[in-house]
C-alpha cells in the first residue's frame, strides 16, 4: 500500500511517499481503509522531536533513539472497515468509522489498524462516523474535540458557570464553546478578527478580538479562564478569576480519554449540539 513515511527526525520535508506492507488487524483490532486523515499537531511535534526538555529522553526511547520507530504518522482518521479482528463483533467491513489512531498512528497511509475494544488515546479507538458528517469533517474530530470534553468536565462547567476561553477559534476551543455551552455555561470567547463571526456562531455569548482588546484589562470576573492554546500566561489568566475560581490550560494534565467519550461527541454531533469547524 502507499503511505506517507518519516525516516528522520526534522522539517515537514521529511515526509515522502513510499511504498509498505499493508497491515493486518490483530484479534482485537479493525483494519481501516482510510478516507480522510488530519495534520494534527502531535504529528507535527513527532516529526520534528519537539517535546518539552523533561520529556525528552522518555520520548526518544518510545520514538526512536537514532529514527523513527514508527515511519507512519496520524494521529487522526476517518474511512470504512476493511476487515476485522476475530474477537470484534461491534464493526464488520462496510462500516463507516472515525478513529483517534493513538500514538501508533497510521493515519497517513491507505490502511491502518486501531484497536477496537476499550479504546483509550495510547491504543487508540474508533466509533461509527457521525451520520452528518463527510469523512473529511470526521477525521477533524476526535483530538480536539475529546481534548476540550475533559477540560470541560475536568473544570466543571454548568448551568451558570462564566467562562472565558482563550484561542476560541482553534480546534480545541471551537469545541470547548460548544461543549460548554451544552452544560449550560455562559462563554465569552477570545479570537482574532478574522474568527469573530464563527466563534459567535458557535455559541459563544460575546466574543473578544484580542488584535483590538487587552483580554487582561477587561473588568469582568471569571468562573472559569481555559487557555485552548497554551499562550495565555497563567498569571495573567488568574487575574481574570472570581475567588475560588479555576484557571485551566489544555496542556494541563486530565484523565485519558476512552471510546465512550468519542461516543458521546458523536451523539452530541448527530444532535447538532456541536459542529465541526475546520
């Protein structure tokens, strides 16, 4: 089959088409044929090694010392079901599917296997594509939207919370407005000019250009401040808080996802109680 493959650590020149084994799906796994795939910003930071110091050696032993142990990047796909396992009974072939691939990945090829019972980020899971969605849309979903559902959750957003969102136009913010709003907060997003349309059209109750406004100077207090981007300082986002209120980063640690948790983004999809926006 032909893939997109990395035999060396470094820029997006890197890459290269080239011609591999196609996979088998073990006992527990589905073989995907692949639709549609993302460059997801994990892919990005494991072509390139660009890991936080602390990390780096960890990362190097699981990556590959010298090259990539792993030649295939995507984290994210979207396709139809090419066979199956012999302990799957959920998929058969036909089926349309998204997948977060894990950090097998795989994404980045004609056909990828993922993991089909109990699925988490590391071994990654798949669920049947939203109905509403074309595959290139789906692919869009499962990192960021899976990311911004725990922050959501982990922050505890209700029915009154006031939350501001920085970097409300990217792919982890667009979802955490949507889901916020679904439990009932009331958000006030934070974009550039160009995304002020779409963030309000997201649901976001006002929005803020931060190319014409000092977010940092705003009089209002928070429940909740969530930096979606990881470019807002942490002091200046506790600034922004009511006493007892919580500062949260999508960097910051939160419980690792499962396949019930894409199931539930999906629901809320098919719903139409979140979109994908990019």
């Amino acid at each position: 089959m032909k893939a997109v493959i990395y035999e060396r650590y470094g820029p997006p020149e890197v890459l290269h088409l080239a011609e591999v084994e196609k996979p088998t799906p073990n006992d527990d796994e589905v073989l995907i044929k692949n639709y549609a795939t993302t460059v997801h910003v994990g892919d990005t930071r494991m072509r390139g090694f660009r890991v936080p110091r602390l990390y780096w050696l960890p990362m190097r032993i699981f990556l590959g010392l010298t090259k990539p142990k792993r030649q295939i990047l995507g984290m994210e796909t979207a396709g139809v079901i090419e066979s199956v396992g012999k302990n799957i009974t959920e998929f058969k072939k036909g089926d349309e599917v998204f997948a977060l691939t894990g950090f097998e990945c795989g994404g980045y090829a004609e056909y990828s296997t993922v993991s089909a019972i109990d699925g988490d980020e590391k071994k990654g899971m798949v669920v049947g594509k939203p109905s509403n969605l074309s595959f290139e849309e789906a692919a869009a979903v499962p990192a960021g939207a899976l990311t911004a559902l725990l922050h959501m959750q982990k922050v505890k957003v209700t029915t009154g919370t006031t939350i501001l969102i920085y970097g409300a136009s990217g792919s982890v913010g667009s979802y955490a407005v949507q889901i916020a709003k679904y439990y009932g907060g009331t958000v006030t997003g934070v974009c550039s000019t160009q995304n002020l349309k779409l963030v309000k059209s997201i649901g976001a109750d006002e929005v803020i250009d931060y190319t014409k406004e000092d977010v940092t100077k705003l009089d209002k207090k928070f429940d909740v401040v969530f930096d979606a981007v990881f470019k807002f300082p942490r002091s200046q986002g506790k600034a922004l808080l009511k006493d007892q209120g919580l500062f949260d980063s999508s960097h910051a640690k939160i419980p690792t996802p499962t396949t019930k948790d894409l199931i539930f983004l999906k629901d809320l999809i098919e719903k139409k109680k979140a979109q994908t926006c990019h």
